[in-house]
C-alpha cells in the first residue's frame, strides 16, 4: 500500500533557523522532502551534508522554487525587510510561483505585526495558501535541541495541523494558540519586552552585589529561592558562569544577537507608543540596548552581554569575591 508522502520548504538558516530545520528533518518521516534556502550557500551545502540522507534534502535556488514544491513551508529570517523579500520579491520570491490553495505557510520570524498582516493578506488573497504567524521563543539553544516556545495566530481550525508541525521543533506545552492571525506576534513582542527588561534588572541586580563584595553565585541562590527569582536569573543569566551551557557562560555565543534584540525591543516600544500605554521602562532599555549594540566588540554577540556593558563600561568590575 501506498504510503503519501509530504514536501517540506524551509527559508532561512540562521542561527535559530539551522536548528529548527534540523529537527524537522530529524522528525519527520524519511519518506518526507525537506527543500531548503539560505543566502549563504555554504550554509546549505553544510546543512545537507550533516542532515540530508538518500536525497531527502534539497537545496533550493531560490523561495520561489521552494514555493513550486512544497507542501508546508516554514520560514525564518532576521527583519520585517527579508520577509517581504522572501514572499513578495517578482521574480525570486515565494508568491513568485503558481498560486496553489493547498499550501501552508507558518512565518516563524519576529517582525511587525502589520508587516506580518499584510503579507498573510496578499497569500491567502492570492489564492497561494493559509499563512500563519508562529514567532518563537527560547534562542538557539532552544532551537538545536528542540525545546522553543511558539506563539501563534491561526485560525482555529488550522491550529491542529500547526501544532503537529510545530511539535517537531518545539514542547506542547510551550506552543500556544494565542487568537487569530497576528496574535502571535503581538504576544511575541510583549514577550521580548519584558525578557529584555529583566535582563537589565538582573544583570544591575548582581553587579551591585558583587561591587558589594557579594559572591555572585550565593546571590543568584537566594534570588532563585525568593521574589527576585526570573527566568533570566535562573535559567538564561546574563552573569557570566551563573547559568553554565547558556551563551553568556560561552563568550556570549551564540545566541539572540544584540543587534536583534535591539530590534525586537523597538518594535514592542512602537507598538506600546501607538497604543497610547504609559512605559516607565521601556524608553530607558532602550537606550541601554541601543549603547551596547553601539559598541563594536559587542557586535553579534548574545544581547545578554548587556551585562558586560552595565558592569565594565559602567566603571565597574567583576570584583574577586564575584569570581
């Protein structure tokens, strides 16, 4: 008996994309394709020769051919400007190919709400398919083993089938169907807001204590036990040697780059302006952000090397009881 089979497309390699893309391959069934795309070539001829087994990864000239042949096809690039380029570009693009109402498009990248409305309306109005916004959410270490938060706006009834898809890269208990489409990104931003902010606080929180004389390690302990406690304090610290395997432990690499959390945090700055909210805190992250990324033996480092920032070029050093 004939077994079907489905055709994957993945755009955007990156650092969060490459693990994405490795798992979906890992999970899905061998009989299943997996076309995938990247602007950098030898990112591709990397990731078939680690992951592409029998022919079961192919690499795409182009999204439009990706657009040809796929099934599902999932999508992951830095900025609001790379999506639109990946869809709309005339002759490359996505929308670039035959219009097929069977196909599914999850966009997992985290740009503008309306960037992300606008492209869903010229897909599905175009008759190319159902488009969903499914940003994520655990940096890239989350992405290479498997374990990403997923935020979603689907229609409801898509929202079956985008969970099986999503649960090969992701936990159901970590994937949630936020409303209809947009919700996902909208609850994304606000998520980086907050994740951005605390950071801050963590990492002014535990310099002080070692300018103190504190030992930084006993300091986390007691803020993990107590209402300091975060997920930046406890599982992602900005403190290098406080969280051991994440990106500030490794040189701050690799990692969500300053450069995009800066990014992100405007975006959910913009937004909070053109809702009218009072933001005591956001104006002030913001300017930190912007002076780290502004820096450049920051550049492409993890954003959690904002600590770097606030202790050193603060004025302030690590100190020997914070060793």
């Amino acid at each position: 008996m004939a077994t079907s089979t489905t055709t994957y497309g993945f755009i955007g390699l990156g650092q969060m994309g490459h693990g994405m893309a490795k798992n979906l391959r890992q999970k899905i069934s061998s009989s299943d394709k997996l076309f995938v795309y990247d602007v950098n070539p030898e990112t591709l001829t990397k990731f078939k020769e680690e992951f592409g087994k029998a022919g079961n990864v192919i690499i795409a000239s182009s999204p439009k051919e990706i657009g040809e042949h796929s099934d599902i096809i999932l999508t992951s690039v830095p900025r609001a400007p790379h999506v639109e380029q990946v869809f709309l570009h005339p002759e490359s693009g996505l929308l670039a190919a035959r219009a097929r109402e069977s196909v599914l498009y999850l966009e997992l990248s985290t740009i503008d709400a309306t960037v992300s409305s606008q492209i869903g309306v010229k897909v599905t109005g175009g008759g190319y398919g159902a488009f969903v916004d499914a940003p994520c959410s655990g940096g890239s270490m989350g992405a290479e083993k498997g374990i990403l938060s997923f935020m979603v706006g689907s229609p409801d009834h898509l929202y079956p089938r985008v969970l099986s898809i999503l649960l090969h890269m992701g936990k159901e208990s970590s994937i949630f169907h936020c409303g209809p489409s947009g919700t996902g990104l909208k609850t994304k931003l606000l998520n980086n807001y907050l994740s951005s902010i605390t950071t801050i606080a963590t990492a002014e929180t535990i310099n002080m204590g070692i300018r103190a004389g504190l030992d930084k390690h006993k300091l986390n302990d007691v803020l993990n036990a107590s209402s300091g406690m975060s997920f930046n304090t406890k599982v992602n610290n900005p403190v290098p040697g406080l969280t051991p395997g994440n990106p500030a432990s490794n040189g701050y690499k690799p990692g969500f780059a300053i450069e995009m959390c800066l990014g992100v945090l405007e975006l959910a700055h913009k937004a909070g302006e053109e809702l009218g909210v009072r933001m005591v805190l956001g104006e002030p992250a913001l300017e930190a952000y912007r002076a780290t990324a502004g820096l450049e033996k920051y550049k492409g480092l993890d954003a959690k090397v904002i600590y770097q920032w606030i202790a050193e070029d603060g004025g302030v050093s690590n100190g020997v009881n914070g060793q």
